[in-house]
C-alpha cells in the first residue's frame, strides 16, 4: 500500500503516525489503485494456490525456502 515510504518518515517535530495520517488524507486516489491492485494479485495470483510450493514460487521464495514442505513440517511442528 506504502510504496514510497521515504515520504512516511517523520521529521523530530512530527510522530510517525501524524505523516501517517497526512499522507493518506492526501493520496485517498493513489491508496485506492494500489488497493486494487493488490486485491488483483490476491485474487489471481495467490488465491490460485494449489500448493504450498506453489505459493513459495509465486511469491519467489524459493530462493529463500529451499524446501517448501519441508519447512511447513517444521513450522508446524515448532507450534
């Protein structure tokens, strides 16, 4: 949703959730698109998921998860 977050810091004068505030007053239109946009990917994207590695390659963590179902046995098993 925050795609520019540089413009999200906050000045010493300022707390963050002031900027915070501001910056959705406004940019209402922009916050609309990139909700839509996401929505969008959700629902064509990750909702398509079959599979747990599927989702690790949609997202392009399996450069990080080397093995998906193997790390969902192990998470799981850590809870």
């Amino acid at each position: 949703m925050f795609k520019n977050v540089e413009k999200l810091k906050s000045d010493e004068d300022e707390s963050w959730s002031t900027v915070l505030a501001d910056y959705i007053r406004n940019n209402d239109q922009q916050l609309l698109d990139n909700a839509e946009q996401l929505l969008q990917y959700y629902e064509q994207d990750l909702l398509q998921c079959t599979t747990f590695n599927e989702f690790c390659d949609i997202l392009e963590l399996l450069n990080e998860i080397n093995d998906p179902q193997q790390f969902l046995i192990d998470t799981l098993q850590m809870v």
